[in-house]
C-alpha cells in the first residue's frame, strides 16, 4: 500500500500547511510583507493567537485564526485602534 498524503484545499487543512511564514501569509491575503509585519505590531495579529514564535524560528501564522479574524463582523458603533481595541460603546 502506499501513503495517502492528504491534499492542500488552500484552506489549511493540511497540517503541513496550516502554520505560514508572513511571506507566505502576505501572499495568500495579497498584501504586502510589511503590512503583515505592521499588523503584528499594532497588535492586529495577537502573538499567541494568530502568530507564534519560539527561539530560532521566525514567526509563523496560524492560518484557522487568520481565517477567524478576517470573518469576524466588525462592531459598527465602535472605533477600531491601532493595538486591536475598540473605542465607544
């Protein structure tokens, strides 16, 4: 028998894939690296939420938070931050 590797839907359902390097992550959002990297500072993208670090290893990004974040509805009556609060009600 040979080994089923499963396919990637692009969606990170491959194990192997679900963890993105912020090239990989600007290319999938078609942004650019530094508006991922400005994310991370401002708090967008919450480190031990949607990015992970250990020592020796660039921040990777974990695509199902990723994805979690962008479909979240945001609050009409309040104002977004720059470290990923709202302001208002």
């Amino acid at each position: 028998m040979s080994a089923v590797t499963p396919k990637d839907d692009g969606q990170g359902s491959n194990p192997a894939e679900s963890y993105l390097t912020v090239k990989e992550l600007a290319e999938r959002l078609k942004l650019s690296t530094w508006s991922v990297k400005r994310k991370m500072l401002d708090g967008t993208f919450q480190q031990d939420v949607h990015w992970f670090s250990r020592p020796g290893i660039r921040p990777r990004f974990k695509w199902s938070a990723i994805v979690e974040w962008l479909e979240q509805p945001r609050p009409k009556e309040q104002i977004p931050m720059a470290r990923g609060y709202y302001l208002g009600k």
